[in-house]
C-alpha cells in the first residue's frame, strides 16, 4: 500500500508576520503598539507603491518617456503617495540598526504628511519615544522588509487589506474589551452589508472606529459586479468609488488615524471622514447629510453620552432618550441621518429589544407603530471581543414598499462557530442564509416562508399585543427560556439548590467534627 506523502500548507504571509510581530512587542502593552506596527505597514505599503512607479519613470519607456521621478504631479496623476528620499523604505532599511532608527521613522512620517495633505494629522509618530525599544524596533522593519505590500501584483491580491485586516483583529483580541472600541468583528460587518447591500449612494457611520464598514461596502461592490451588468446593458464603472460615497465620524483621534490609513491603503476616499473629541451627540460633523446606508456598531448602553445636555434636541422625534443611556439615542441619530428611501443597519445591545426603562418603551412602540423597523437579527454569544452583553442587529427603512406594517424576526442565535477558546464567527454560508433570508422576504422576488426557530413575519398588530417586545424569540415559534424567563420559578429552584447545599456542608461538617473528636481522644490518651 503507498504511503500517504503529507502536504505542508504555507502559512498565509498575514499570519507569519502576526506571529513574528508579536515577538518583537514583548511587554509593550498591545493598544500602543498596534500603532507602531499598523504604522510601519503603511509607510512600506506606500513606500513599495512609489518605488515602482519611480522606477517606471525613471526608466523613461512607452507613456513614461521625458517624465521627471521626482516630480510630485506624476504621481498624483497615478493616484499614488510621493514619498521623499529620507522617507522612502531602501533608506531606511538601511539605518535599522542605528539607536536614531525610532527617530528617523518619526521624521519620515512628518515628510511624508508635508508633501502629501491628505495625509496631514494621521500618521503616527511614536517611534522615537523611550520605552519602545530600538532593537526590537529594527527587527520589526527588518521584519515588514520582508513583504512586498503596495506594488500593482501585491495590490490585486489585496496583501495589505489581508495584513491589515488581520492585525487589527489580533490587536483587538490581545488589548481585550479596549479593543472593540476601534474594531467590529469581521462577519459581523459582513453580516451588515451583505443584508443593506449599500450599491449606490451615500454610505454613513457615525462611530467608524477603524472603518470597517467602509471597507466591507468597497468589497461588497467588487464582488457583486453583476448588479452593473443588468442595467440595460448600459457599460457602468466597477470602480466602488464611481457609485458611492463615504462619510464617518470618530471621537478618538488614534481610532480615526487607523481608520484613514486603512480606507488610504485601499484608495477610498476618506476626506468626509471626521473627528472631533466631542463625538457625533454634542458635535455633529454631518449636520446635513442624508445617507442612503447606515452602518454602524455604537458603544453598547453608552452611559456617558452628555444626554443631559441634549434634552430639547431636534433628533428626538419620538421621544426623549435617557441621559443614561444612549441606545435609543443612537437609533433617532441613524432615523435623523437617513434619506426617506434610505436603510438603516446597526448592532446594539439586546437589551434595547425588551427595555421600558425611562421612556425607551416609549420609543420603541412609536418606532414600530411609524413601521420603522424592517428586520431585528439576534445574534449568536461570543462574536464580540468586547463585551460579554448579548447583541443584536437593527434594520431600519423609512419607506417600505412592500411588507408594510409587518417585521421579519430572525434568531441566529445557535449559528456560529468557535474560532478559539473565547470567540466565535459566523461562517460565509450563514451570512448567505441570513442575508437571503431577509433580501426574499423584503422583496418577494424569490419566495420566502417562515422557519420554525429560525425566521417569521410578524404583524405590527401581534408585536403590539406583546406589548412592543421585538426579541425574535418571542415570534419564531421554538420555547426561549432566556427570552420567557420565570423568575418565582427559577427563583424556587435556586432556592432547592442552595438548602440543598447547605444540607450537604452540614452532614460534611459534622463528619468532619467526628473525625476531629477521635484524633484528639488518641492524642490525649498518649499524653
């Protein structure tokens, strides 16, 4: 019988230099030096980029020839960043080892931002400071030298979206509940664009933390080109920049940085990206805009919103939210912001389905009875790396043009699968089921029917005789013990537990208080 020859699988290039990277950071807490290896990834990505095109024009053949390389306009024309000799990648690959080494990556990103305003603010210049080693620091650009990210053939592989994308996931994972404040999970985002499919128009997400959203929305476009096919076979762009337009807001000006060099890696137009300290409640960048898509992942039951300031605000058109928690805050701000063809699609806590507290009951049952509310997904545990708090996703739609005054629940709550110990993902088939799901059930073009656990249209009427609960546990017809939940009941059976217990540690004390009495008999007795 032959022998069965074993193939090694070659570890993905994001991964090799995940695993090496770490290495280098030894104690430096994760959330600092994510921006010192984020920010060495760009500056090569940008600096691989120039050198091909210098080259090109240095060489001076075919639509090259008489062209300038250090001439700024040749590379604007190409859409591509010009970087100045003591900034470029060579020059200082070649001071790695110097203890200036931290200093000198410093002074290349101010160049860098001087010749190129658009990058004016984003860059980080963290690697002249004392604490970051500058051994370690020479081994990580060593290390990053090793990766060819910004040429034409690196660019169609998409190998520094790939880098990128995945160490803002292990940063994430590594600064723990921080770090979801700057990064949503992956098929969370997909899950999001996948059920809004943002083709055309304006794209808004006023707590953008990395920009996640934005990117998903530039390759949701570049994976479903056919949609331009169909239209009368008029010849379209496949440029995603060509059919929509991106504007964000972020209140942490580190996060915003991330956010501008991961939308600048991938040529997206970041320049309606924003931010302010003050955030999108007190300072709102886009007073104006109205936003066909919204996609966003706010803060989870945000208590220190400043809602005691906005009381009378203009976005409150179905009722005061609580100053101490901004949840339904948030949903008026997207209702506010949106277009009256325009889709809302966002992550809150699952809290927001069920709460009464200060006028949020209130809220809701104005939002179902204005047939707002298009679509509630509960979504599985263990997706977030932040938070333990069960969540769910919102779809809003303020002019339904079929499927008025009903709500399609989904519970995805047992889909998903474990990825490590702690975190859980929804695999690329369940993001399909639940997306097509919602796209049949919207639009009638396919045929939908309801799933005994899984989904069920349910009137406005119904939701109203529940009293404008919106779990979709209450509606997809299987028993939901964390959705139903009896208090006197399990209160009862905690009780039987604990006497239970209790009986237990008695009948062991006493045991215990025999054994002692004989020990001490045999010790006195030899005495």
């Amino acid at each position: 019988m032959a022998k069965k020859v074993k193939t090694e699988v070659e570890e993905p290039l994001e991964k090799k230099l995940w695993k090496a990277a770490d290495k280098l950071r030894k104690n430096m807490d994760a959330a600092e030096y994510k921006h010192v290896a984020l920010g060495l990834i760009f500056l090569k990505y940008i600096s691989d980029a120039f050198e091909e095109l210098y080259n090109k024009l240095k060489e001076g053949k075919g639509e090259y020839e008489g062209a300038a390389p250090e001439d700024k306009n040749e590379y604007v024309a190409e859409k591509v960043f010009y970087v100045p000799p003591s900034a470029r990648w060579t020059w200082l690959q070649g001071r790695a080892k110097l203890p200036t080494i931290g200093k000198d990556i410093d002074d290349a990103m101010d160049a860098i931002e001087k010749d190129n305003p658009s990058l004016k603010g984003v860059l980080p210049k963290v690697y002249a400071q004392e604490k970051l080693d500058k051994g370690s620091l020479g081994g990580l650009v060593d290390l990053v030298s090793t990766a060819t990210l910004g040429t034409k053939e690196a660019q169609s592989k998409d190998l520094l979206g790939r880098v990128f994308e995945y160490f803002l996931g292990e940063f994430a994972l590594a600064e723990g509940k921080k770090g979801g404040q700057f990064y949503t999970p992956e098929s969370v985002v997909k899950l999001l664009v996948e059920m809004l499919e943002p083709y055309e128009g304006r794209v808004f997400d006023p707590c953008c933390g990395s920009g996640g959203m934005f990117v998903q929305s530039e390759k949701f476009i570049k994976h479903h080109q056919d949609y331009y096919k169909k239209n009368n076979g008029k010849k379209l762009s496949l440029n995603p920049a060509d059919h929509i337009s991106i504007y964000g807001q972020e209140s942490n000006q580190t996060t915003w940085r991330l956010a501008k060099m991961n939308l600048a890696i991938r040529g997206i137009d970041s320049s309606n990206v924003k931010w302010n300290n003050e955030g999108s409640f007190l300072n709102d960048a886009h007073k104006d805009l109205k936003a066909d898509f919204i996609i966003a992942n706010p803060p989870f039951n945000d208590s220190d919103w400043s809602g005691e300031l906005l009381q009378k605000d203009a976005r409150w058109t179905y009722g005061t939210p609580p100053s101490g928690n901004a949840n339904y805050a948030w949903i008026q701000h997207f209702l506010y912001h949106l277009s009256s063809n325009g889709q809302a699609g966002f992550v809150l806590s699952k809290g927001s389905l069920t709460t009464n507290t200060s006028n949020e009951g209130e809220i809701r049952k104005a939002l179902i009875e204005n047939d707002l509310i298009d679509c509630i997904v509960n979504l599985p545990a263990k997706l977030f790396l932040n938070t333990q708090i069960p969540a769910c996703l919102w779809f809003l739609r303020k002019t339904k043009l079929k499927q008025k005054k009903k709500i399609l629940f989904i519970d995805a709550r047992n889909l998903g699968i474990l990825v490590n110990r702690r975190t859980k993902e929804l695999t690329h088939d369940e993001i399909r089921t639940i997306a097509e799901t919602y796209h049949n059930w919207r639009t009638g073009d396919k045929p939908y029917n309801d799933i005994a656990g899984f989904c069920k249209t349910v009137s406005i009427d119904e939701v109203k005789e529940l009293k404008y609960v919106v779990t979709p546990g209450r509606y997809v017809g299987l028993p939901d013990e964390e959705d139903d939940f009896n208090f006197a009941e399990r209160f009862g059976k905690l009780k039987m537990e604990l006497e239970s217990q209790i009986e237990k540690e008695n009948t062991l004390n006493k045991l215990i208080a025999k054994n002692l009495s004989k020990i001490n008999v045999k010790v006195e007795s030899n005495v």
